[in-house]
C-alpha cells in the first residue's frame, strides 16, 4: 500500500536527520579526535601542556599570574602582562576589560564595593608598579606620581567657554592632594565620593605632565590581551625584566637574556602578529638553570 504524500515527507525527512546525525554527530568528531592524536598534532590537540617533575605546572596556550598568595608579582621569575579574564588568566571567564580610550574618568562611590577605575588609571597604576618592581621610571603622559589619571573636570563660566570657575582633580578623591594645585588661576579640588562632576558640566581636561613621550614601560606590560589568556609578553617587556630576575637568582643578566631569546617564538607564518616570549616555558627554563636562592 502506496503512503500518503505527507508521512512519505516526515520519512525521508526523519531519516535524513538520523544520517546527519550520524555523520556530523559522531563521525565527524570522532575522525577529528583521532586525526588530533597522530604524532606531531597529539600535544597541541590535547592542550600544549607542560609538566615538570611529573606534575602539569601549566598550557604553553593559557598565561598564567606569577605571585604570592598576596597577589604581589614574586621578583625571581618574570612576570606575565595584566589579564581580565576572571581573577586573572581563568579560561573559563576569557574576555576583555571592555574599556576604551575615552575611558579616562574613575567612578568614586561612597560605597567602595562600588567604585572602578578607569582604563586610564589602571594602565597608570600599572606602570608606576611595573616601574618600581624593575627599577625603571614608570611614569606615563596623562599620569599623575601617585599612578591614576591625570584628568581635571573644568567648570565655566558659560559652559564650555568663559572664564574658569572651578577645577576639580576627578580621579583623586578627598582627602588626597591633587597632582596640580590650580588650573587657570583657579585652585584645584578633590573629588568628593559620589559627585558625577561629569554630569555637573565639568569638562573633561586630562593633562600630559612632563613624563617621557616614550615610556620605559612597555604597552603590553599595562595592558591586557583581549581574550585575558595569553601567554606571550613582547621581547621589550621581558628585557626590562632581565636585569631583576637575574640579581633574584644570583645569575649573569647575559645568561638570563640568553634564555629570553631562546623562548622567544616569530611572528606566525612569518609575517602575522609580533614575536612574543612564552612566560611559563621561560620561568621553567630559568628554575632548571638558576636554582632561585
């Protein structure tokens, strides 16, 4: 007996989707998992992991933090660039800090549990950090010493002409001391916690300060990757680097630098991205070669 039109179509429909099923659902993985297990693919497929001693300390494909329960950077090994991926390198929260470069006023609350600073002040803070662990000025244009945002809200008499009336320091909350004391003849406050000076009609004003057009401290070293996972620093971040780690564990900077340069990979496929030096496979190289005292 001949089926009707409509079940013959659910039919050939439902055993199409069992084909595909199969095909797609389990064929099609399964090959790619077995072809990720032949030599020279097997490591990389099965996440570049490292171990020493047999233990596994880490991915050559995922950074990770070198600090002390504390959170403060452990001088002997050379550090990894800032990560927003969770608490720092957590691949299960990958992402960026979503700020951009007009990100440059700090949201000060009454309740600090409610207050985040700005990009600008997290690369200051971070620079002035950087500097003092190397030895080396961290200073930043738009930067105050106090390592946040050098940004003023100027109010006029007119709005955004006129006279000046009032200058506020917007990252620098009471009781600290602004990082200039007038602006235009006009003394400079702190910010109170909670004022949106912002919306008051202050005009945003940052102002460059007399740090160096280029800094010592290199861009990768205040700023984090978009995905927060990698593992890479550029070879200017690991030279600056070169002569802490080496007085930590009592070794030559020659050799030290020598080791950076054997950890440091190309651009990929010769001519994408930049060279980068892997942080977890050189801080395993100097642990085998110069013992931390």
């Amino acid at each position: 007996m001949r089926l009707p039109t409509w079940i013959a179509q659910h039919l050939a429909a439902l055993r199409a989707v069992l084909v595909f099923t199969v095909l797609l659902g389990l064929v099609y993985p399964l090959a790619l998992v077995a072809l990720g297990q032949l030599p020279g693919l097997n490591h990389k497929a099965d996440g570049s992991l490292i171990t020493v001693g047999g233990d596994t300390v880490g991915s050559a494909l995922i950074g990770q933090s070198f600090t002390d329960a504390d959170g403060n950077p452990v001088a002997r090994y050379f550090q990894s660039r800032p990560s927003a991926a969770g608490d720092g390198y957590d691949p299960t929260s990958t992402s960026a800090s979503n700020l951009g470069p007009e990100s440059v006023v700090d949201t000060i609350a009454t309740d600090p549990e409610e207050s985040s600073e700005s990009l600008l002040t997290q690369v200051c803070g971070r620079s002035k950090s950087v500097g003092e662990l190397n030895g080396v000025d961290g200073r930043r244009p738009y930067c105050t010493d106090d390592g946040v945002g050098a940004v003023l809200a100027v109010f006029r008499a007119d709005g955004l002409t006129g006279p000046v009336t009032r200058v506020v320091s917007v990252n620098q909350a009471a009781p600290a001391t602004p990082f200039v004391t007038e602006y235009e003849g006009v003394a400079v406050e702190p910010a109170q916690p909670g004022e949106d000076y912002v919306a008051a009609g202050g005009v945003v004003t940052p102002i460059r300060g007399d740090a160096p057009a280029e800094p010592a401290v290199p861009a990768d070293a205040v700023t984090a990757s978009g995905s927060g996972l990698d593992p890479q620093i550029s070879p200017a971040y690991a030279e600056l680097q070169v002569n802490r780690v080496a007085r930590e564990r009592g070794a030559d900077p020659a050799a030290v630098r020598k080791l950076v340069k054997e950890h440091t990979g190309g651009r990929g496929l010769g001519f994408m991205g930049e060279p980068g030096v892997n942080v977890l496979e050189l801080n395993i190289a100097l642990d085998k070669q110069f013992a931390a005292r």
